[in-house]
C-alpha cells in the first residue's frame, strides 16, 4: 500500500489549514497514495489560543470538510483535530477540556481515535485542557490494519503492544514533538523502539518546525518535523528534516506474520 506523509506546519484557524490539507492531499492523491497521514493538530497548532473555542464534533465544519475531500479524491486522510469533551474546575477556573483526536475519514469509514496518555512532562500540564481517552482505535483499509497512536503515546510500549495484539499491522502516529535539548534525539528513537516492541511498521507524522521568528512566540510543543516510516524491524525506511515535505512509501505487509512468528514478542 502507498502511504503519504504530510509534515505540515498549521496555524490558528482551523479552515485555513483544511485549505493547507487540501493542497497537500491533493498532490499525494496525484502520487497514488491511499493513506494520507497528516500531524497532530492539524485543525489548530499548540500554542494559537483556546483550543474549545474550534473544538468540533466529527460532523463539524473541519471533519465533514475532510471527508468530502477524502471521498472526492478516494483516499483515507488521517489528521489531528479536536473535539468537545468536558467541563473540570480548576480552582476557581471552569475550563472546558477537549478530546486531542486523530480524525480518520475516507473509504467508508468516519471515526476518531482520542489520545490516550496526555503530555503531562517537561513542564507542560495538556490534560489541563485535554481529556485522556481511553479506548484503542484499529481500522482497516483494503485489507491491511491499521492501530493509531499520539504524539506522547509513544513512549508508553504497552499501547503499541495491545493494537498490534489487536491485529494492527501499521501504527500511524500522527505528532506534533516539542523542540528542546535532546528531544529530536528521543524522537529519533522512539519510533524505532515502538516498531520493535510491536513488531509492526510504524508511520509518524510531525509537525513541521516553525519558522526562527515564531519559535518563541508560541508555548507548547509544536513540532520539530523529522517525520519517519521504520518497519518491523526498526529500520528506518523513510524520514523528514524540519521543513515542510511529503514522503510517500510503499508498505508490504505481507511477510509480518513471519516476523512476528520468528520475534514473539506479543
């Protein structure tokens, strides 16, 4: 199967970065790509404002636009979003949280995946203003299964385990990494250790780093790009730097039973 990789760099408004989708999806659908991975947060970055006052239901204004999109060019789009999910107090604050969702959309299928494990570390607190789900999410597209992971998810090899026990073949992770000292070479790893661990291909798409000027104007992880395919083996197939750029990849998942019958580690 040809799988694209979309390393985008979003901003605030959610409809303005469909329209950056569009153009991207549009060019990997020209390229024979069935699978279009696109970041997390991809409907508004970290670091752009509230992010309840977008935060939509699948049949909002965003999803619905990118399933049009799917549907018309005949592909899956999978990509960052955010939907409504609860109402906590905070001291004498009343936040209304958000689900940190991976929209999945195309060939039939329509659903979200709800990060699991919220970036509680290096000093920034995400389950302040986004709810950790609780449930795997495994889809199949042309007979292929697919398990979707987050960003901070992974860290956590367990999840990664448990969708490959729950027959996916490909994890998609789609990210958006916080820069600082020695994350990218953290980031460079962990996709590598989480293939290994489940013995399954795993597909990462970042954010794009932003531009020098905005680096500091926005809090928050916000990509440092380096997106990258490793295969059951932990090998790297494909990968990014820090600008904006599609990757596109033929994946065989043929022989994983093999794999996983010579490596059985689930």
């Amino acid at each position: 199967m040809r799988i694209a990789l979309l390393q985008i760099s979003t901003n605030s408004d959610k409809m303005d970065n469909f329209a950056l989708l569009r153009d991207a999806a549009e060019k990997a659908a020209e390229q024979g790509a069935r699978v279009l991975v696109f970041p997390e947060a991809t409907s508004q970055s970290f670091g752009t404002g509230r992010l309840d006052t977008q935060a939509e239901e699948l049949d909002g204004e965003f999803s619905t636009a990118v399933k049009e999109l799917a549907d018309e060019l005949g592909v899956v789009i999978v990509a960052g979003m955010f939907t409504p999910a609860d109402t906590v107090q905070r001291g004498e604050k009343t936040i209304s949280r958000v689900n940190n969702t991976v929209l999945i959309s195309g060939a039939g299928l329509h659903q979200g995946y709800n990060k699991i494990h919220t970036y509680d570390a290096f000093g920034y607190r995400e389950s302040d203003t986004v709810k950790p789900g609780d449930e795997l999410v495994v889809f199949e597209v042309d007979d292929i299964k697919f398990g979707v992971a987050t960003c901070y998810d992974i860290r956590f090899p367990e999840q990664f385990k448990d969708l490959a026990r729950n027959d996916a073949q490909v994890i998609l992770v789609p990210t958006s990494w916080q820069d600082g000292p020695g994350k990218l070479e953290q980031w460079q790893l962990l996709p590598r250790a989480r293939a290994l661990d489940s013995t399954s291909w795993i597909v990462a798409c970042g954010q794009a780093r932003l531009p020098e000027e905005l680096r500091d104007k926005r809090n928050g992880p916000t990509g440092i790009g380096h997106s990258m395919v490793a295969n059951p083996h932990g090998q790297v197939i494909v990968s990014a730097g820090y600008e904006p750029e599609m990757l596109i990849v033929d994946i065989d998942v043929s022989d994983l039973s093999k794999i996983r019958e010579a490596l059985p580690v689930l």
